[in-house]
C-alpha cells in the first residue's frame, strides 16, 4: 500500500500557499495567522543584518555537509564497485 501519492500532494501544496516569502527579509511566513512577519518585523537594521548572516551561516553548514554526504557516496559506490568486480 502506498502512502501518500497524490492527495498527499495536493495538501503539502494546500499547507505551501499559505505561506508567502517577506519583502523584507525573505523569509516564508502564513500571511493568514501573521499580519507581519514573525521573523523580522521587531528587528531593527542591524539585527536584520545579524538575521542574515545567521541565515547564510546555516546555508552553508548545510552545504557543507551535503558535500561530505555526496564524497561518501562516492567512496561507498566506488568501494562497491571494487568489491563486485573481485
């Protein structure tokens, strides 16, 4: 049996377009609970600043560990390849 499909589909996308992206900080937020962004409208400029580098910081922690994810699954595939041919 399978999970999900296409009605699972359909209420992800439901859940998505609640949601849409702040001017300010770009950030998603519901525009239904929220009048204004929960993220950034209490931030002064500065902080704002401090937002974004956090948010880059976080971007390229996950970068990075993607890339190590994908050279072990290099090593791995090769490892399997070397393996298989024996």
């Amino acid at each position: 049996m399978r999970i999900g499909g296409l009605g699972a589909k359909a209420a992800l996308l439901k859940e998505q377009m609640k949601k849409k992206p702040c001017k300010r900080c770009s950030l998603h937020y519901n525009h239904v609970s929220f009048d204004k962004c929960p993220h950034c409208h209490h931030l002064d400029e500065l902080r704002l600043q401090q937002l974004f580098v956090k948010k880059e910081a976080a971007f390229q922690s996950r970068k990075s560990i993607g890339m190590l994810f994908f050279i072990l699954a290099l090593i791995a595939g090769f490892l399997m390849l070397v393996i298989s041919s024996l």
